[in-house]
C-alpha cells in the first residue's frame, strides 16, 4: 500500500521549512548553533561566572535565589539543546551547561 502525498501540503511544508532556515540564517542562528559545540565551556575561573555564581551542576549551588528545577536548559538566555553546553547570551563565545544555572536565571515562558 503506497501513501499519496498531497502536493498541496508538500508545497506549503516546504515552504515553511525554506522561511524557517532563511531567518534562522539571517539571524545567525544556524551559525551559533553549528558552532556550540565548538565554544569553549565556561570556568569557575570566569569573572562573569564568578559575578552571577554560574554553576555547571545547578543542585551544587548554594545561593539563596536558586528554585529547584531551575536550570540552563529552561532559561531564556540559554540557545542550546537540553543536553550537554550551549551558548548563553550572558557569556558571549562561550558555552555553558544545560544544567547548569546562575543568578541571571530567567524561566522560559
């Protein structure tokens, strides 16, 4: 039994795909995102880490502010996967973990 594809929705799947990789592209997304991996990763050693009191494991910290649950991974300033590092807008050229967390922590809405 063969599945018919419509080539109405085949066209506008496409096009939808084709916008979303061109803004993506325009925005650098796609370039941030390709280079993650290749960011060095964030040190204790960090004067920004140091200012917001970044950890990489975010149950280690022992800052007042931290609410269980709160991690990298689910804030706002973080662009990567849920795994492993991704790049954080408070540390440009930098990756931190995904589950990490810092006082600058922001849910995701």
């Amino acid at each position: 039994m063969s599945k018919h594809i419509n080539p109405h929705q085949a066209r506008r799947n496409f096009l939808k795909m084709s916008a979303a990789i061109t803004a993506m592209v325009m925005t650098g997304g796609a370039a941030s995102w390709l280079r993650a991996a290749e960011l060095p990763h964030v040190t204790d050693s960090d004067a920004t880490a140091k200012m917001l009191g970044y950890v990489e494991d975010a149950t280690t910290t022992k800052d007042a502010r931290y609410k269980t649950g709160s991690q990298c991974a689910n804030c706002q300033l973080y662009a990567g996967n849920s795994t492993g590092y991704g790049p954080c807008q408070l540390f440009p050229g930098k990756s931190v973990s995904a589950n990490g967390w810092c006082s600058a922590y922001m849910p995701k809405k």
